[in-house]
C-alpha cells in the first residue's frame, strides 16, 4: 500500500511529481524536509513517538513529498526496528514513485532482512543489484554473508566471499568475521582457519569475534589441538581471549576427551582477569564426565553452587552421567533429585544417565521404577532409555523383563538397534540368545563382536557347547570374533 494516495482534486490541482527532488522546492519545503528526515533516522536509533510509516503520513498531511533521502533513512530505521517487511514496501513505493532505489537502498533494506534472518531476500536483493547496474560495494557482500551465516547457508556464504575477491573488493574484518561464523555453522573448520589466515595475510588485524569463530569452528570439529593453538596465539599476540574464547577451547578440550586441559583452563582464567560462567563450569563438568572422573565432576558442581551460580540442565545431565558411567546409583539418583529441587525439569538425558546408573549397581528394580516413572512426569523414553532398562534386567533374574523391553520398542514407535539385542541376549538363555541372533538378521541389523560374545556366553551358562562353538564360527566368518567370544566357547566346552 502506497503511504502517499492521491490527494482529491479539490486540494490540488496539479500535485507536483513523484520522483527525486523538485528544484521548485521552496526553502520552507526544504526545512520541513531536513526535519522529517531527522526524525525518521532518529526514530531507528531508540524508543520513539511514532515510527517510520507514520512520520510519512505526517509528511503527506503538510504535502511534503519524500525523496531518495527520506526513504533510505525510513528503510534504515526500519531495518533497525526489525520491521523487513515494511523496510521492502518502501522499496516497492519508491518504484511505483518513479524513485530510483540506489545501492544505499538496497544495502539497508538487505540489512532489515539479515537481521531478521531473511537470507533469501537478502540475496534477492543483491541479485536486484547486479540487475539494475547498480555495484554492489563491501557492505553488500558482507550483509549478504552475514544473512546467509545466519541461515545456516555456509556453501552460499563462502561463494559470496569469493564473488567478493573477483570483483576485487577488499573485505574489512566485519565480512571475514561474518564468513568465518558461516564455516563455523558448517562445522568446516579448516575453511574458517585458512580465511583466518587469509585474513591476517592483508592488512586486517583479526579482532576477538573472528578468533572466537575460528575456535567455534574447531570445537564442533573436535580439533582441540588447534583450539589450544590459537588460544596460545591470542595470549602472544592478541586479541585478548575473553570468556567466549575460553569456553570454546573447554569445549573442544571437552570433545577430544582432554579432560585434564579442559580443567587447567578453568583453572587459570581467574590469572586472566576471566571470570568462568555457568557455560564454561558445565563444559568442564562434561570433559570430565567423558574421562569417567565422577568424583571430580561432583566436586565442580559442588563449587558452581558455592559461587551462586545457577547449574542448567545441561550441567546436571553431565554429573549424572558421570556417575551413571561409573555405576554411582546413589549419587546420580540424588543429583536427580536436586534437580527437581531446582526448578529444572529433568529430561530423557538425565533419566537415561540414573538409570544406567542403577543398572550398572545391579539395582534393576530401581532402574525400572525410573522407567515407568519418565511417563507420569512427560519424559517419552527412547531408544538409549529401553536399552538401559533391558541392560538392567540382565543384571538380575528377569530376563522375561528384558525380552518385554525388546518388544515394547517399535510399539513406542522405537527401533531396535544392535545394542538393544545385544543387551537381551546378555539377559536370556542360550535358546532364547540363538532365537534373537536369528531375528537380528531378519531385522537387518549386523551382529557385532559384544553381540557374538553375549551369546556365546549365554551357550556356556546353559552349558551348551555346541550352540558356543556355531556362533563362534559365525563370528569368526563375519570377522566379529573377540577375545571374550573365545574365551566363553573354550568354557563352554570344558563343562
């Protein structure tokens, strides 16, 4: 819709033309002009009486027509406003207002859509560019990266950042930073390193947002190495690492199972003048969670509360599944427990984590009372939760329980993996073990060596040494075998 409709007749005879600016303006026009258009780029930068839109109609009552100026600065507010939507109806008036949009228009009404994450009309609107003979300059290139970096499009990303070098335009650290995000989101960490690089190859000095990419990007490819790296790189030669920095190599510590560096920093960040948040104490927990160092991840849940920091649920998933692996029941059923105290909802992570706790215990009818307790309080069980329940089972005299377990999986809408059968095959007798390694090749699912070696054991207890000895062969045919398959057979035979 048109902010300016025709005025009736009666009030105007001969309205004067849409289009740029008259040079039958009279100074007062002019004044009003510079007026309105300061009020429109003012009502972009913070809490205003009236925006835009309505600044325009203001115009039109006193029948001052807006020119190139006043839409470029109503488009920029409204980009500011995070209103795209009206930013790109300007653009349309305009055109139907005989107003040439120039690179500044489109340039602004690209940054109202990235920053409401409208990456496709961003790039809509540099294609407009190219298609009116307009050159898109820096800015362009970069607002068009950073939408798509933002819709997760890092292949279109990086071609606009190569588009960017043919048309030999020089990035500034904003479109390298923007780049580099979108390598990040791509988990292409060895992409963002070489524009890194790049980067500091020209006359660009690389600030803490682009570093801090860079390291994103490492920790979601697992590189801690070149996390730790970098970081020493920053330490060196700057930027100064903040926080953000430090989570990130924590996390990529975290990652490749460096438990040991991921606590040294968390250590020495207080030496840095960095203070730790809750998102760098739950990365520590969770390395030590992966290095199975319960007691050490209690201790930093312990200390997180001594601080007054809030532990998240993530927090809590990583302690009670550091206990979990190591068989603490008690403890992961306690953190449970402070959990709900806390105000966090436990989700299937964490009841997953309890029950395997309670599994490896051998507390199976704890584990199973875990299980019928997830419905009451609108957790839906998965996969890893059955399978830790049909684990449980084999940890007591309830291998019927394992088998319901199996079967209730595709009810729930569940499927069956090589860990589920394996699981109740460590539960059943040797009849029932053959019978499942049979429906397993009906399912499609590939035995594996624990599989193999569960079945065999189940052979040696039912003392059944020509059941060990065929899967044994069917093991050593598919190259499955173990040291532990061998082992039951030769007990098998000897019984």
């Amino acid at each position: 819709m048109e902010t300016f409709a025709a005025a009736p007749a009666a009030q105007a005879s001969a309205p004067p033309r849409r289009g740029a600016v008259s040079s039958k303006r009279s100074r007062a026009d002019f004044s009003l002009l510079r007026g309105f258009t300061a009020e429109i780029a003012a009502s972009g930068k913070g809490p205003s009486t009236r925006g835009p839109g309505e600044i325009l109609l203001a115009m039109q009552e006193v029948r001052v027509m807006p020119d190139l100026f006043v839409y470029n600065a109503a488009i920029t507010a409204n980009g500011k406003r995070r209103q795209p939507g009206l930013a790109m109806d300007l653009v349309a008036e305009m055109k139907r207002n005989d107003i040439q949009p120039d690179v500044i228009t489109l340039n602004a009404c690209m940054s109202a859509c990235e920053k409401s994450r409208l990456w496709q009309q961003s790039l809509n609107l540099l294609k407009e560019m190219v298609e009116e003979k307009l050159r898109p300059d820096v800015f362009s290139y970069g607002t068009a990266i950073s939408a798509c970096e933002k819709g997760l499009q890092w292949e279109l990303a990086l071609a606009l950042a190569e588009e960017l070098f043919r048309q030999e335009l020089e990035p500034n650290v904003v479109t390298f930073s923007a780049t580099i995000s979108a390598c990040e989101k791509g988990h292409r960490w060895e992409q963002a390193i070489a524009l890194l690089r790049l980067m500091q190859g020209g006359a660009l000095e690389a600030d803490v947002t682009a570093y801090n990419a860079v390291l994103s990007a490492c920790e979601k490819g697992r590189q801690w190495e070149w996390a730790l790296s970098l970081l020493g790189e920053m330490r060196s030669a700057g930027p100064r690492p903040d926080v953000v920095t430090c989570n990130a190599v924590v996390s990529a510590c975290e990652k490749g199972l460096q438990w040991q560096r991921a606590m040294n920093l968390l250590h020495v960040m207080p030496e840095q003048d960095l203070v730790p948040d809750i998102i760098t104490y739950s990365a520590a927990v969770s390395a030590c969670e992966k290095g199975l160092q319960w007691e050490q991840a209690l201790r930093l849940l312990s200390f997180v509360k001594s601080v007054r920091l809030q532990p998240n649920a993530i927090t809590f998933n990583a302690a009670i599944s550091a206990c979990g692996k190591c068989g603490q029941d008690v403890q992961a059923l306690q953190l449970l427990s402070d959990m709900r105290g806390q105000q966090l909802m436990p989700g299937v992570v964490a009841y997953n984590a309890a029950l395997s706790a309670c599994g490896r215990a051998g507390r199976w009818q704890q584990a199973l009372s875990i299980l019928a307790e997830m419905p009451k309080v609108k957790v839906d069980p998965d996969t890893v939760t059955l399978n830790a329940a049909i684990q449980a089972c084999g940890q007591g005299p309830c291998w019927e329980l394992a088998l319901a377990l199996l079967s209730e999986l595709r009810p729930r809408g569940l499927e069956a993996d090589v860990i589920s059968y394996s699981s109740a095959i460590s539960a059943c007798d040797w009849r029932w073990s053959l019978a499942l390694l049979d429906e397993m090749v009906l399912v499609q699912l590939e035995p594996n060596a624990v599989t193999y070696a569960a079945a065999v054991s189940a052979c040696d207890r039912g003392q059944c040494w020509q059941g060990a000895l065929c899967i044994l062969a069917s093991c050593s045919l598919s190259g499955q075998s173990s040291a532990a398959a061998y082992g039951a057979a030769i007990a098998a035979c000897e019984k």
